[in-house]
C-alpha cells in the first residue's frame, strides 16, 4: 500500500524530469477531477489534450474493457482486428492511403522523420535530407524530434542532435523560400497550431504557400497534428479547416482517449515508402490502445466538431478584452489567454478557486474535453475572467 501522502515517495523515487504542481488527483468524471481531500476541480487540460471525452468516459472504458477479455496484446507479426479497423476509419475519414501506429507523438514524429528521408532519397537522390520546420514549433523530445524542433531552449543540452533541420520563420514565406533555394531539402514539416509554442495558429496565406512551394520543388509536406488532431481544433485533423492535402500527417495525444498510441498517416506519395524491416514498434497497434481510438474516432462527428466550434466561440468572445486579458489565439478547443499579470500566477490562483489550465510559454492554456458541457464550461470561464482581473 501507498502511503497517505505519496509527495515525498515520488521525489525520492521518481526521476525528477517534472515540475508538479503541489495537487494529487485521485479520481476524475466526466470534466471533473478530485483531490486525496475530495476538493473538485474543473479539469481544463484533460492530460494535455488527451481524455477527448473526460474522465472515464464509460462508452470508451467498454471498449477498451471489451478487448482486455479478448487478448491485451500481440505481436505485429500476426494480424489484428483494432489496428486494421483503426487504420480503415484513418483513411475513410482523412483521404490517407497507410498508417503506421506507434506509442507517443515524438515516435510519430520520428516515422515521419525518416519516411521523409528515406524518400526524398529515392525520389530527390542523395544530399536531400533536410527538412524545414519553423522557428517556435515543438516536435517532440527525443533527440531527434528535439533538434526538428525550432526553439534554442531546447537545444542546449544533449548534443550532438540529429542533423539536418533547417529553421524557417512562422507566416514568413520567404523565409522558407530562402531555404529550399539555398540547401538541398526534402521536406517541410509544421505544426498548424503551435502549442507549446504558445497557442499561435498558422495564417492560411502561409499554409496555402509552403504547400504550393512543396509541389513546385518536388517536396513532401508533414504536418505534425500530434496536439491539434482528433477534433481539437474543430475539424477532425486541421488540415481539413485549411484546405490542404498533406503528404505525412503525425498525430497521438488524443487519439488514444487516455492510452498511449500514436499514429503516422501516409498519403499518396509516400504510401509504399516503408517497406518490410525498415520501421517497427513493439506495442505500435496494440489491440487496446487502437479499441479505444476506434471509439473515439468513430464518435467525433458533426456534431461534436460543431460543439466544438461553439465551445470556442464562447470562450473567445468571453475572455477577448476582458479585464486583465491581452489576446486569446488558438484554434478550437485549444486556445492560449496572455494575461497582464503572470501565467503562472492565474493558474495557481485558478487551482486555488477549483479550476485546472494550465501554461504554454507565457500564456494560460486550455485544453478542456470536447465535450464539456456548457454550464461546467461556463463556471470555469468565470473564474478565469475573475482571476485575471483581479477580484
């Protein structure tokens, strides 16, 4: 048995790679989290962006539960139901041909990474193996995904990293164009949404361009949904709200509902780019992992990407020129507040008060279920506004 107070055993026993907030969550339901004293808390993080329907959601612990009884895993060796399913639902619903499953964002990432290469090699030839990313973006924390992503901070530390990115600056076209003149590349990979970057959506214009310029040079485009898919932002995937078709989509976080998983979805061009012996995962497709994002791809609908839409209209008309309240940017139901007084002080006053954002660089996050109802919404955002101005 765990003591009591389990705060000192996970200092002196596990690594110390996070700074905790002092708050133990024991139990969640719904959008509601509770502490080891039975304090309620609105959950606005959901794991960050990971239990797309809250706590416990009981329709996806039956499907999960439903495969437990069958087999917990096997060997992708042999075939299984969840991962063919999975993979069928990715391709109806996204236009993509193949999807490689692994167990976390940055392992996507890092199929995205080298299916690039390895094609940009047989379609381009040797020396085009750089690929452009931009400047603030976040790919993930191996060291590889960590030198794809365009942030000094985390490039001091580690070395040497992976060679072969190049930075390019947000909503600057020309910027991206410098490089493909100067450098042989093979790819560009972004995030249409940066969020640990701080919630910054691309502009459309600059999305419409880096794609036209993809085509012109005979280059792939990755678009890294790792955060921002799976109903996030409004639409299944964003690329579907910008009108583009990616040739690698990444993507994990959510797709899961709460089990780890992620997934690398091929389109045309690069669809027979991985060949037998030359990608693998241990537990990539586990069969209860992909059970339960069967029941989370196959439940957001039409009707819960609008409930989606008008969460956000909500939020953003609420907090826009609030007290206390400089800009709120993001997409959908991931959304970045830039508050006059610090982040970190509003998300401890906000905890204080029964409510959990949380902080992407200078800015309060939230990150809500997508279907938190209106009225426990509505309590959250009022203590929020409250806090920021101040009362």
């Amino acid at each position: 048995m765990m003591k009591n107070n389990i705060k000192p055993s996970d200092k002196e026993y596990v690594a110390s790679t996070y700074g905790r907030f002092d708050l133990e969550i024991v139990s969640g339901k719904g959008s509601y989290v509770y502490d080891e004293k039975g304090k309620e808390y609105i959950d606005m993080a959901t794991g960050i962006a990971v239990n797309t329907f809250g706590l416990c959601d009981e329709e996806w612990i039956n499907a999960v539960n439903e495969q437990l009884t069958r087999f917990q895993h096997v060997s992708n060796l042999y075939y299984s139901e969840p991962c063919v399913r999975l993979a069928e639902l990715l391709a109806k619903r996204t236009g993509c041909k193949k999807t490689f499953f692994s167990n976390s964002g940055a392992e996507a990432n890092e199929c995205a990474i080298k299916t690039a290469r390895k094609w940009a090699l047989e379609n381009k030839g040797e020396g085009y193996y750089n690929i452009i990313t931009l400047k603030n973006s976040f790919h993930g924390r191996t060291v590889t995904t960590l030198a794809a992503t365009g942030q000094d901070v985390f490039h001091t530390t580690f070395n040497p990293f992976t060679e072969g990115f190049l930075y390019a600056e947000a909503n600057r076209l020309d910027t991206v164009e410098a490089l493909v003149k100067e450098y042989k590349c093979g790819a560009v990979m972004m995030e249409l949404v940066q969020g640990e970057g701080g919630v910054l959506a691309l502009d459309k214009d600059f999305v419409d361009g880096v794609f036209a310029l993809c085509k012109e040079n005979n280059m792939l485009l990755v678009i890294d949904e790792v955060q921002t898919g799976n109903g996030r932002t409004g639409s299944l995937y964003a690329f579907q709200q910008y009108g583009i078709c990616p040739d690698i989509v990444t993507t994990a976080k959510g797709l899961g509902g709460g089990l780890p998983i992620g997934a690398t979805m091929f389109f045309e061009r690069t669809e027979n780019t991985l060949t037998a012996g030359t990608h693998g995962s241990t537990f990539g497709g586990n069969p209860v992992s992909c059970a339960g994002a069967v029941n989370i791809i196959e439940r957001i609908d039409d009707a819960v990407l609008k409930g989606v839409k008008e969460r956000s209209e909500y939020i953003v008309n609420e907090l826009t020129g609030a007290d206390g309240i400089k800009s709120v940017s993001g997409l959908g139901l991931m959304l970045g507040i830039e508050t006059e007084r610090d982040a970190g002080e509003i998300i401890k006053e906000c905890m204080d008060r029964g409510v959990l954002p949380i902080k992407a660089k200078n800015k309060v996050r939230l990150l809500p279920a997508l279907n938190i109802p209106m009225d426990t919404l509505k309590k959250a955002i009022s203590v929020i506004k409250a806090v920021a101005k101040g009362e």
